[in-house]
C-alpha cells in the first residue's frame, strides 16, 4: 500500500485553530448588491457559458485552442511550447489543441477525455467556455459540463464524409444536439469548420446548411436562436476577424459575422438569485492550503464567503472560506455563474462528485423513486417497463431502471394517449416511475443511495435528468413529483 | 454439491439429502428449500437446566433437529468497499461465505428440543441436510440434478472500471459476487493535470493492491480475467498490471493476465454494464455452454425481438400464459424469483408454465436472480417468451373476454333451459 502515502492528508490539525471567515453581509443586503452588480453588468460585460459540443475530431479543442489565442489568452511562449511538444510526438496538428487538452493521456492519444475550462472576454460578454469531449464514450463527462452551460456551439466537420459520419443515426452531432436542448440550453452556435479541407467551396457550406436547419427545428431549436458560421480553425480563419492570405477564399462569398461577433451576442439567461442555494459538485481537488475546492456552477440562490453550507446527501456541512470566479476573489457568487468554492472544516470524505451543496435553512430533498415525463429519443430497442438504464442527473450518473410506465402523452398537448402502456417506442411522450438501484444483489446494503433532486417546477436545472441504456441515449425528461 | 440419498415415492413425496459445498449450492439449496418443507439438519441448540435448588445452568448441545419450515433467508457473501481515504488493506476479510438461515418449529421431538419449539438452523458447508417435500415437482428435481453435476461451471472474474471506480466481480454458474467496490476521487482535468495524474497514479495502486486481495487469479476454476470499461481505462489497468506484477516477480499474476486476461469495451462504469460483457463476441466463443452466457444471450434475443417484432416477445404472467395456451412460445424465460413464492399454489402454476412448454417443444431458460440478466427479468416482472409465429395481446385479451361471455352465455341458457323443463 505504498502508494497511500502519497494521499498528504492535513486536514485534522491545521484547521482547526483557524478562524472563521465573518460572513460579511446579511442575506437581504447581498441580496441587494448582487441585483445591483448584475444590473451594472447589463450594461456592461454580461457572463455567460457556453459549452463547445461535436462529433469526434471536428475539431473543437483545436477551435478553441486558436480562439484563446487569437484573442490574446495564450501568449506567444506558451503557443511555441505546446508546438513544439506536440511536433516532439508526431501530432503537430493537436498543437492547437493541446492548450485544452492538458492531461498525458489525451495528449497521446489526441482525444479529449475530460471537459476543460477556460475563460474568455469579447467586447460585451465575459464567456465561461467549456470544451467537452467528443469520443462517444465520455458522454458521461460531456453531460456534466453541458449542464453548467447556457449556450453551446456546435463544431461540425465539412469535410468530405466527415460531417456525414457525425450527423448520421449514432453520430455526436446528433446525440449533443439532443443532449444539450434537454438540458435546457436553447441557443446554439454551428461554427462549420475545416472549410479548408473542401477548398472554401459555398456549396458544401450551403449543403451542411440545409441538412443541419431542419434537424435543429426539429429538435427544439428556435431559428432566431440559432446561427451559423464558417471557420478554419487550424489557420485561424474568421475567427475574431478575416484577414490574412488564408482567408481570401472566403471572403470572396462571406461577408456574415465573424466567430467572435456571433458569440458577443449571446444572450445570457435571467438569474434567479431569490431562490434557494444549490450548488451541485462537478469536480473536488486539493486546494492551496488547508482548503478543499470544488468546482461547480450555481443553480439558483446565491453563495458568500463565510457562509456554512450543508453538503447533501449526507450529515456534513462546511464553511466557504473564498470564492474563485475567473481566477479572481470573489465575495460572493450568484445563480448561472461557475466558480470554485474552497471549503473548510469538512473531511473531503464528505465532498463527492454528484453532492449537493445548500443552505442549512433550505435543503434540497433527496430521492430514490421519482416520477417524470420523458421524451423517448430515436431507439433502436423500445423501452420496457424495468428497463435497466443510466440515470444522468447533473454530475450523477447512477444506475436505475424504469420501474413504471404510467402513460404515454400526446406529444402535443399532453393529453394521456394510453395507460399503463407495454413498451415506449421512440418519438414516444410519455409519463414514467423511475427507480434506483442499489449497487448489490441482496442482503444489508441493498437499499439505494439516495441522490439530491428537485422537481423540474421548483428548480429546472436540478429538475433536467437524462436516460441513457448501453451507450444510447434513449429519454430524457423533467422530475415530476419525488415519490421517495 | 453431493448427493447422499434420494427417495421419492410414486406421488411425488419423498426426502432428498444434499451435502453443500460451497456458496453456489447455498443458493441452490435457497431455493429448494420452501415454506412447509421439512428439513432436518445438524444444529447448535442451547439446552438450560433447572437444578432442584432453582439454579439454572445452560449449555450448548450439537444435535440433529428437524423443522417445519416458516421462513428462508438468504446472506450473498459481503461485498467490502474502500472509499478515497480509507487504507485498502484495512478493509474486511473478503472470506465471508454465503449462507442461509432457516426457520421453523420443530416437527421430531428429541432430548433437547421439545416438539413444536421454534429453532433457525444455519446451514454449513459440508453438512448434510435431508429435505422433505410432500410433492417434488419437475423445477425441483431438476435443480437437484442441476446441482450434482460435478465439476461443474466456469468461473469468470471481472474488473468492471471506470475513471476512479473499479468493481471486483466473481461469476459463477447461478452467483454473480461482487468481491469489492473501490472508489478513488481522482480530481478532474479542469482544476490542473498534475493533480489529476496524481489521483489516476493513486487509483490504480488502489486498483492493484484490490486486485491482489479479492481476484482469486491463480486459481483455476477461473476461465477468463475480464477488464471491462468505457474509455482506454481498461487498458491502462492491464497494462499497469502487467507492469506492476513484473517490477515486484509476482510470475503467478503474470501467466495468469497474459493467458486469461480479456479487454472488453463496454459502454458504463456500473455494474450492470456486465451484461454487455457476456454478450460480447469475445465471451460468448469461451463460454457458450455456461449458464450465464446462455441468460444473457436469452434475454438480449427477448429484447432484439421486442424491437424488432413487437408481437413476438411477451411479458407478464398473465400475458404469457394466455401464449402457452396457444401453443405460442417458442422460448420461455422464468426467473427462479417465481419459483421461491410462498404459497404453494403460485409455485405449481409457474411450474405448470414450465411443463406446458416442454411438452410442447419449447425452450426454458430459467434464470438465476444473482446475475444481472436474471435481475433484469426480475423488473420486467419475472416472466417472458419469445414466440414462434406473432399474436397480439389485445387480439387475444379480447378473444378471451368473448370466450368468457359466450361460456356465461352457455350457462345462462343451460340454466335457463333447467328452470323450463
């Protein structure tokens, strides 16, 4: 067990004989400032976040990678560096993308494994940008960030067979698409990359258009929410601007605006700072000195530095000892922003992946059964009562099944069509009792661990859950009521 | 598991006597075992004497005792668990067999127990137990035989990961165990990716020490090491396995990963995802003939045909009696769930299923609620057929209400008829 030595636990000692930050403000006067703070932010940079979506290699670390660069986040040192390191292996072109790709792992196999996050200012939008990754199999990981987000953009791949392969039946353009629109996101960027590689031709732009705009009406997507753009990540095309000898070619048919441009009009969501705290655990790391971090996005509420906070499901509470929101201390955070809060006075035992964070005055209730309304995806298997399935739930991903299939619903107007229906086939509404399972068999510990839900009517983001079954996303839905 | 003696008499009563071996014949014996039964078997009963001058002493006596059975209850080995903090090897001892606990009233009076007095027996390995049953049925017998065969099974270990979890899985015939749960937290890439490969480091040390203690590798009922994963996790703890062994001359390890290890693909961290394992073309072309393979291979035909001919594939037992009565099913797939019901009537009408279907050509499958295939069934309610030509229910829901209605009809004018003449 030589290698748990390495796990430098300090927690007991040190923190102890700390002292508590104060809490600064009372709760009505923070209040105040924080309306205050995002009314003066209307006018001027407005935060917003925004999660870069796609199938396998279309090219959005490396979209993004050039993007941070081109807007001076990256300086010139490091862009050499990651070259350099990336020509050393033989993948020169991942160098874009290795800003974002930061583990070994991904490095070497020039895949991104885990969402990365990154910061970005334009002329009115502070952008919180996540990049997810596009491999089928971090779905998982796409999720958790893709919850966090209010805005998406969407990296297709024009390239020749390419963007068929990801926008045919099991291709991510599709599955993010839905994945992201049942997540409550409504407005999505298309940013048609690797024009380039079809020599800047209108046509094929024009063709990606007209497959892709049906699809995303037909998702959810409103017209006036979407837009589209076209781009060369490698070499920077259209970007911020369309200067350069590489963008000749463009600039002879597109006089649209640029990446930049479509992105500084991204309209934020409206804020409810007035509703009870929740603060769901995406990520727990060491901090710098005694603290705990973790990283998270508030959805709903409002959090400040000295508040105890209860950690759900479970016993435990902790204090905020500081907020970090775009590497800077913050006093407090409200709703939709995605900050990392370094907590005190708890055993990071306690802090988990999929926890809850509330205020002590406003618990979040937890569940094991709850009833939703779904929307069946495109599957290939119907769905059956006792249907063993994935249950997504912000960061969660826990094992369920589908214990009941109450009716299923006119898609319309949600009129009951049939109850107790056999099978849910796909396209299908429908109303169902979702249950999770324990991780055993039988026997003592059989009873399932509950996890932090609210009904889609008291909170919508803590009320969003998505199904999945064998690598498939089959439903998604809204919680209806918490049964148990 | 050995058979000591047999004797059924022509009706179908009789007494069978069984020596189990290990934790799979506790399951079988579970599920022999019903409410009404006799069992006799050896017993520790705690005898208290009353001396003339009002002192009591009491001591234990080892005795065989026979009971009318009220109540069985089945313990599944425990399964240990070692969260982020806690020291791996601190964890429980993973030798903790399965066992069972029966309940019930004493039917042969004895020196230390007097008739009628309650009494749980706990049933050991290698001590013989007779069973009583006043009706042996088909499903009974055929568990019995089951059981018996020598040398029987495969086993399959399994290492089902996923970033910062890992579950240590036994499989055997009718068990599916699971050994140990890890659970590391591994900080995300986000918060900076030295202290992400810093908790993967940490993770997969865990993973191996696991593996060392709870993975019975050397041993060689086990066919097949699987690593499963989504992702290249999989192959990073092969890898690290095989370089770990290495480093510290464990040659045992080595021969045992290099031979049986497989690296199968699967789509989620859980459990579950276990499913995908045995369906995987890798698996089933060294497992065919085991149990398990076969359930799971049943069960994805059940929900392919669901798919892709909804009237083909059945559940309910309503539903698919009403299919057996018409000859329909070409495949029957029954939980042994069913079977364990308490009233003896539920029990014979689901072995009457059984049978119907075996006279009539069909294929049985029955499930083992310990596998995940089996616990899938369980929540499609423990029953279903794939049929051989399609039927749909309502169709036939209503013809059976027209049945009904012309049977009334019948009758009405039968008694009709009588009050006339």
């Amino acid at each position: 067990m030589a290698g748990l030595n390495l796990n430098d636990d300090e927690t007991e000692g040190p923190v102890v004989d700390e002292e508590p930050p104060k809490v600064t403000m009372a709760r009505e006067k923070l209040l105040e400032e924080a309306r205050k703070a995002i009314e003066a932010s209307e006018k001027g940079k407005r935060g917003v976040s925004l999660i870069v979506i796609g199938h396998v290699d279309a090219g959005k670390s490396t979209l993004m990678g050039r993007l941070l660069y081109e807007l001076g986040r990256i300086d010139e040192k490091r862009r050499v560096a990651n070259e350099r390191g990336s020509n050393k292996v033989g993948k020169g072109s991942f160098s874009w993308a290795w800003e974002l790709d930061g583990t070994q792992e991904e490095r070497e196999r020039g895949i991104t494994m885990d969402i990365a996050q990154q910061s970005l200012s334009t002329p009115h939008r502070q952008i919180t940008i996540l990049d997810a990754p596009g491999h089928k199999d971090f779905i998982p990981n796409m999720i958790s960030g893709a919850s966090q987000a209010d805005c998406a953009l969407l990296v297709v791949d024009a390239s020749t067979g390419e963007f068929e392969a990801g926008f045919e039946r099991g291709g991510q353009t599709r599955e993010h698409l839905l994945l992201v629109r049942s997540l409550g996101v409504s407005q999505v960027v298309v940013a048609v990359n690797k024009l380039d590689m079809v020599q800047w031709e209108q046509s094929r732009y024009d063709e990606i258009l007209g497959q892709m705009q049906p699809f995303l009406l037909q998702s959810g997507f409103q017209q006036s929410k979407t837009s589209f753009v076209p781009v060369g990540a490698m070499s920077g095309v259209n970007l911020v601007n369309r200067e350069g000898p590489d963008a000749t070619a463009l600039s002879r048919w597109y006089t649209g605006p640029t990446l930049v441009d479509l992105l500084d009009v991204l309209e934020p969501p409206s804020r409810n700072i007035t509703a009870p705290l929740r603060f769901p655990i995406s990520n727990v790391f060491k901090g710098q000195s005694a603290a705990y971090a973790v990283q998270g996005r508030v959805c709903g509420g409002i959090v400040q530095v000295g508040e105890r906070l209860r950690i759900l499901p479970g016993d435990e509470s902790a204090l905020v000892k500081y907020i970090e929101h775009e590497e800077e201390n913050v006093e407090w955070a409200a709703d939709g922003s995605n900050v990392t809060l370094y907590l005190t006075g708890v055993d990071p035992v306690h802090l988990n992946v999929g926890s809850v964070l509330c205020s002590p005055s406003d618990l979040i209730p937890l569940a094991t059964v709850f009833t939703a309304r779904v929307l069946v995806f495109d599957v290939s298997v119907p769905v059956t009562a006792g249907a063993s399935v994935e249950l997504f739930h912000q960061a969660h991903d826990v094992p369920a099944s589908m214990s009941k299939l109450l009716a299923t619903l006119d898609r319309a107007t949600g009129a009951v069509i049939r109850k107790n229906p056999r099978v849910l086939t796909k396209g299908a509404s429908a109303e169902v009792q979702i249950t999770l399972r324990s991780s055993a068999y039988s026997g003592p510990n059989a009873r399932p661990r509950p996890i932090p839900l609210e009904t889609f009517a008291a909170n919508k983001e803590m009320g969003r859950v998505l199904i999945r079954r064998e690598g498939e996303t089959i439903a998604a839905g809204v919680v209806l009521e918490i049964v148990s | 598991m050995k058979l000591v003696g047999k004797y059924i008499n022509k009706d179908g009563s009789g007494h069978v006597s069984l020596r189990p071996e290990d934790d799979e014949d506790m399951w079988h014996l579970y599920n022999l075992i019903q409410e009404g039964d006799k069992v006799r078997a050896t017993a520790i009963r705690r005898v208290q004497n009353v001396s003339s001058t009002g002192s009591t002493d009491s001591h234990r006596v080892r005795t065989n005792l026979t009971l009318e059975v009220t109540r069985v209850e089945f313990t599944p080995a425990i399964t240990s668990s070692t969260a982020d903090t806690t020291n791996a090897a601190s964890t429980t001892a993973a030798d903790v067999t399965a066992s069972i606990q029966i309940s019930g009233r004493v039917t042969v009076e004895n020196p230390h127990a007097k008739m009628g007095a309650h009494h749980t027996l706990d049933i050991e390995v290698n001590r013989d137990v007779r069973i009583e049953k006043e009706q042996w049925d088909s499903v009974a017998l055929n568990r019995v035989e089951e059981a018996c065969v020598p040398g029987r099974g495969a086993e399959v270990a399994a290492v089902v990961c996923g970033e910062g979890t890992a579950a240590f899985v036994l499989l055997s015939e009718h068990l599916t165990t699971i050994r140990h749960r890890l659970t590391s937290s591994i900080p995300r890439k986000s918060s900076s990716s030295t202290l992400h490969e810093k908790g993967l480091n940490r993770y997969y040390q865990q993973l191996y020490a696991a593996f060392l203690r709870h993975i019975p590798y050397g041993s060689p009922t086990i066919k097949v090491l699987v690593f499963a994963s989504p992702g290249w996790i999989r192959d990073s703890v092969y890898d690290y396995i095989l370089k770990e062994s290495e480093r510290t001359g464990n040659k045992a390890l080595m021969r045992a990963v290099r031979e049986k290890g497989v690296r199968i693909h699967v789509s989620s961290p859980h459990v579950h995802s276990l499913v995908e394992v045995l369906k995987s073309p890798e698996i089933t072309a060294q497992l065919k003939e085991t149990k398990f393979a076969k359930e799971g291979i049943t069960l994805d035909r059940f929900f392919k045909m669901l798919g892709s001919d909804e009237m083909r594939a059945w559940y309910g037992p309503d539903h698919v009696a009403l299919a057996i009565d018409r000859g329909a099913v070409g495949t029957l797939l029954i939980s042994d769930q069913l079977f364990r019901a308490s009233d003896p009537a539920e029990r014979k009408k689901y072995v009457g299923l059984v049978e119907a279907v075996k006279d009539k050509g069909g294929e049985v499958v029955i499930f083992s609620s310990m596998h995940e295939s089996g616990q899938q069934l369980n929540q499609l309610t423990g029953i279903a057929a794939i049929l051989t030509f399609p039927l749909d229910v309502e169709v036939v829901e209503q013809e059976e209400r027209e049945a009904k209605e012309a049977e009334e009809e019948e009758r009405r004018k039968a008694e009709v008829a009588g009050e006339d003449s």
